[in-house]
C-alpha cells in the first residue's frame, strides 16, 4: 500500500466508523487512505471543499481528532492472483489465518492491508512466446493452484495490447516477480507478473453477455426440479429466523455443481461462521473426490465485526467471482445474508446524516441491490470462454415479514424466489420452502435443457405435480371448514398424493449421506414413481375402490422411503419400485371386479 504523504488531511470529527477530515482537497471520492497514527484503513465516501468524509474498515476506538489522514492514490482495491482458492478472508480480503498468527483472540487495528500471501513460491507454466501479441484478458501463464482448479493469470483490462518482448523460463516464482515483459501499444513496458488489482465496486469487464441456458445443479430436488437455478442467473432465499436460510446456503454452496464457490458470510453469527469455518475444509467434492475446500473462497465477516467493512465485503465477494468467471469458470457466490448488509448501509448512512427513506434504509438501497445482482450473468469473457457468475443472495425479514424494503427491492432484481416458510420449518419440512410462494422464472429458459440431458417429460411432470399441491391446498380450506368425510374418493386420493410429494420428494435431509445430494436422474425417477402410484391408484378409485382401502398398501410407505434406500448409483431400482406399484393395484382392481 503506497502513502503519498504529500497529500496529508487532519481528522476534525469521529463518529463510529464515519471520520470527518479537513485539508483533503486533492483527495478523491472512493479513494483509499489510511487514517490517524494507527493507519487504519478507509475509503472517501464523500468531498465537500476540502471536507471529506471518510468510512474506516476497522474499530476507530483510541483515535483522535488532530491526527492524520494519508491519501495512498488508489480506490479499495483486491489483490487477484494464485492463494485465494482454500483461503479465509474478512471483508476487505484479510486473510484470517495470517491474522491469527499477529493475535490470536482479536483483529488488531493498524495491521494494514494484508492480502494473499506475497512470499509463497507457485510452479509457473508461460504459455506465451517472445513475439506474441496479448491482449486484456488474455492468459500468459497457468499456476496449477490447487488439485482441482487451474489458476490461469491473465493480463489486466487496464492495460493495453501489446507484444511480448522477453519471456522468464517455467518454473518456481512468487507473486511479485516478473515472469514476462510486454511493450503495449503506446511504447510503455510492462512487467507482467502473477497479481494484478481490481477495485471492489467496478464490475470488471466481458466480452458480451449470452442467454441463461443451463441450470445450476443443486442435488437439492425442491430447487432443481420445481424451482431451477440457472448459470448466471440470480437468486434470493429469504426467511425468518431459524426457517434454515444458513443452512439451505451451506448445502448449495456444497453441493452445486459451479467449478468455484465464493461464500460470503455478511454480518452473520459467530457460532454459524464457525460452523462453516470448521465443516467446509473436512468436506469431500462429490464431482472431484478431492477437498471441497480446493475450490472454495470463504470470507468471513461476522455481526461483531466492523460495520464498514461488512458494507464492502460483499463487493469483495463478487470481485472475486468475477475474476475466476474471466478464466473461464462457473462461479456461484452465497451471500449470507443481503439484510445485514443493507443494516450496515443503514448505519453508515444514518452516521452521514443522508435522508432516510423507508424503515430508516437510505433512499438508494434499490439501486445498491441492483448493482450487486446485476453482477451476475451468462457471458463470454474477453478472451472468448463462455463461463458466468451465479448469485444467491439470502434474505433476513424482521419477524419473517417479506414485505419489508430489503426482500420488497430484492424480488425485483432476481428472478428464482426460494421463500422459505416459518410453518414449515415449525413442522420440521426441510428446506422449507414454500411451494406455492416461491417462482423461477427460468423453467422456460432451461427447458430444452432439461429436455436433452434429462428426459423429455421432466418439465411436464413437474407441472403436474405442482398442479396437485395446488389442488390440495384449495381442498385444505374445505377440509378446515367441513372436514375430509365430506370430500370424493378422487378429491381424497389428491390430498393422499401431495402428501407423498411432500414426505417423499419435497423434504430432504441434509444429514443423510443418500438424501443430502441427489442426482437429476434420479429426481426424474422419484417423479416418475410417485406419477406411477397417482395414475394406478386414479384407475382404483375410478372402480370405486375405498380409499382407506387404497391407503392400507404397503406401496405408499415404501415410495416415502425410496429416498433413502435407493442410491443414486442404482436408480434403476426406481424403475423396479414403478413396476412393483403398478402390478400391486393391478391385482387390487382385479379383486373387485
């Protein structure tokens, strides 16, 4: 981090996070500096003459008007480059490991802006030759930085094409050395090294955006059957306190099938980020055999910890995201949760003396929503990839209310809606999410892909099924008011099936070694089979077969349970389960005609 030291402010005004500055006319908005005789680390938030105000990332206890605020000439910007894969972040990209070996209990303040590890040596492989022409985005070197990802440095869209003039051996190096030196177009020679920087709030740059086609696989049935998450798409999972949002965010960041996963813990509890920080590097990658971990960047910043930087660390997340979707990857980033982010908002703003607008939030919470989300897409990087950024953004409503301004605003800038519902999670269905309060709107945009890599029905199945939970919710309000006695055989055989959607496909344990993940195809066989008991059963009581009747085969039970005695490396014992049902009320209906 360099100082200009020609470019000195005074602190005239602290309040919290918020320090007011005089003599900062040459500073600039959303510029970095470093504030009193600790050097804590802040960013201008805004210039008035020669005032600015200032949010520091770090506790300001201690600090004193008089001291000293020093412009360093650069925006709050992330060091990009191999070491992130595996690692622990706070907000503003502090490794927290390295930190623990400055102090074990607390973050110390003034410890500057330490990032990746500058001194640890990577096996570099050049795929560039003196003569070359390399333009931005472009890839010079690989680092194989762990077993499962390979780490492609690339050239920085800040800097020009040009033509490689002299070109370093393979080999071992750091971060900082020089592996290539490149002469860009204007005449300037550039050594290329493994890092570059990116500011947090700039969206870094793409080649062009491409229609969402192909879902993200969540192993998770009620999402990726009923409400599909799609590559490059956004996402919000909001919820009251203890409906599972924290949970439901562990298992897709788990267990979907993105090539890299940003996990954001925004102002979330202590004891919750510790049971990430301590589950997720023991974890095995269904797709790789190797450590989850391998691909994972965690970035912890809990409720305790400073309100500014929470405000930032979600920046921080999606700039990272961004910089592995150039490469070419799919990268799905969990923000957990938007809410306490949107409170930092509120602090920082009421600390800067703004307008409030609606429950206090500041008038411009929309648009900040907006930005973020809009960071996600299905794109084509500037060198030509096809890869894309997946958002999933969990919402905390006060007192589980969705109508609040955070999950108001935030359902106008996604567009899968997982709504998870206090009734359920009471009735211990998990996840509990709410099957007639939450949409996706891009079952039509993935259905040619369903269509192709699953079975051509599946859309419709699906669509069928919801059909019956809609039907047996309407049932429900007659059964409240009159009783079941009074419904049809046909109106109590619905009510029967929905029941058996829910227990046998909606519901899911994550702690079950065969339910935790499931497979498409199997998904699609589990619909198939609950299909198959609804049309034999239908054909029973059509014949005027007795419901109870109906119920008292032992075929009910056994679909219930066939999530978890069937694996998902033997679904053709679904088929046989199918067949079994359909020859147990063949021989019923034969009995009574």
């Amino acid at each position: 981090m360099r100082l200009l030291d020609n470019q000195l402010g005074i602190i005239q005004l602290i309040n919290g996070p918020v320090v007011k500055g005089s003599q900062m006319a040459s500073f600039k908005v959303n510029e970095m500096v470093t504030v009193g005789e600790k050097q804590l680390i802040g960013e201008v938030v805004s210039l008035e003459g020669d005032i600015a105000t200032i949010q520091v990332y770090e506790e300001t206890e201690g600090l004193k008007t008089g001291e000293k605020i020093t412009a360093t000439g650069s925006p709050l910007s992330l060091t990009l480059g191999p070491g992130m894969l595996g690692n622990i972040f706070d907000g503003i990209q502090r490794p927290l490991k390295k930190i623990q070996t400055l102090s074990k209990i607390f973050i110390p303040e003034g410890i500057g802006l330490l990032s990746i590890d500058e001194d640890k040596e990577w096996e570099v492989e050049l795929t560039v030759k003196q003569g070359d022409t390399l333009k931005p985005g472009q890839t010079y070197a690989k680092v194989q930085e762990t077993l499962s990802i390979m780490h492609k440095v690339m050239l920085s869209p800040y800097i020009q094409e040009g033509k490689i003039i002299e070109v370093k051996p393979n080999g071992i190096y750091k971060l900082q050395d020089t592996i290539a030196i490149m002469e860009s177009s204007d005449g300037n020679k550039i050594e290329l090294t493994l890092m570059q920087k990116w500011p947090v709030r700039k969206p870094r740059p793409i080649g062009k955006r491409i229609p969402i086609y192909k879902p993200l696989i969540t192993g998770q049935r009620v999402i990726d059957t009923f409400f599909p998450l799609a590559k490059g798409g956004t996402a919000a999972l909001p919820g009251g306190f203890g409906t599972g949002k924290t949970v439901t965010q562990h298992q897709l960041a788990k267990w979907s099938d993105a090539d890299i996963i940003v996990y954001v813990g925004c102002g979330e509890r202590g004891n919750e980020m510790t049971s990430v920080l301590e589950e997720f590097p023991t974890l095995i990658d269904p797709r790789t055999g190797r450590y989850l971990m391998e691909r994972t960047i965690l970035i912890a910043n809990t409720s305790n910890m400073p309100v500014a930087a929470r405000e930032a660390s979600i920046y921080t997340g999606i700039t990272m995201a961004e910089y592995f979707r150039d490469m070419g990857y799919d990268v799905a980033i969990m923000a957990d949760s938007t809410s306490r982010w949107a409170e930092a908002l509120r602090e920082i703003s009421g600390r800067l003396e703004e307008m409030p607008a609606e429950e206090g939030y500041p008038a411009y919470l929309p648009s900040r929503l907006a930005q973020f989300y809009e960071r996600a897409g299905c794109v084509h990087t500037l060198s030509g990839e096809e890869a894309s950024v997946t958002i999933v953004g969990a919402v905390s409503p006060p007192g589980g209310d969705f109508s609040e301004p955070v999950t108001e605003n935030t359902k106008r800038f996604v567009s899968t809606f997982l709504a998870l519902d206090k009734k359920l999670a009471y009735a211990r269905h998990y996840p509990a999410i709410n099957y007639l309060t939450s949409y996706s709107a891009y079952i039509t945009m993935l259905e040619a892909w369903y269509k192709e890599n699953v079975a051509p029905d599946m859309i419709q199945l699906r669509t069928k099924m919801m059909r019956l939970l809609q039907e047996e919710e309407k049932l429900n309000e007659i059964v409240q008011l009159v009783g079941e006695d009074v419904l049809p055989n046909d109106q109590l055989l619905i009510l029967e099936i929905a029941r058996t959607i829910k227990r046998a496909f909606l519901q899911q344990n994550a702690l079950h070694k065969e339910d935790t993940y499931v497979t498409l195809n199997k998904q699609y066989k589990m619909l198939v089979v609950i299909q198959t008991l609804y049309e034999n059963t239908l054909k029973c009581v059509k014949m005027g077969i007795p419901i109870s009747t109906i119920r008292k085969e032992p075929t009910f039970e056994e679909v219930v349970k066939m999530k978890y005695d069937v694996s998902n490396d033997h679904v053709e014992l679904l088929d046989l389960l199918g067949e079994k049902i359909a020859k147990n009320y063949t021989d019923l209906m034969q009995k009574y005609q």
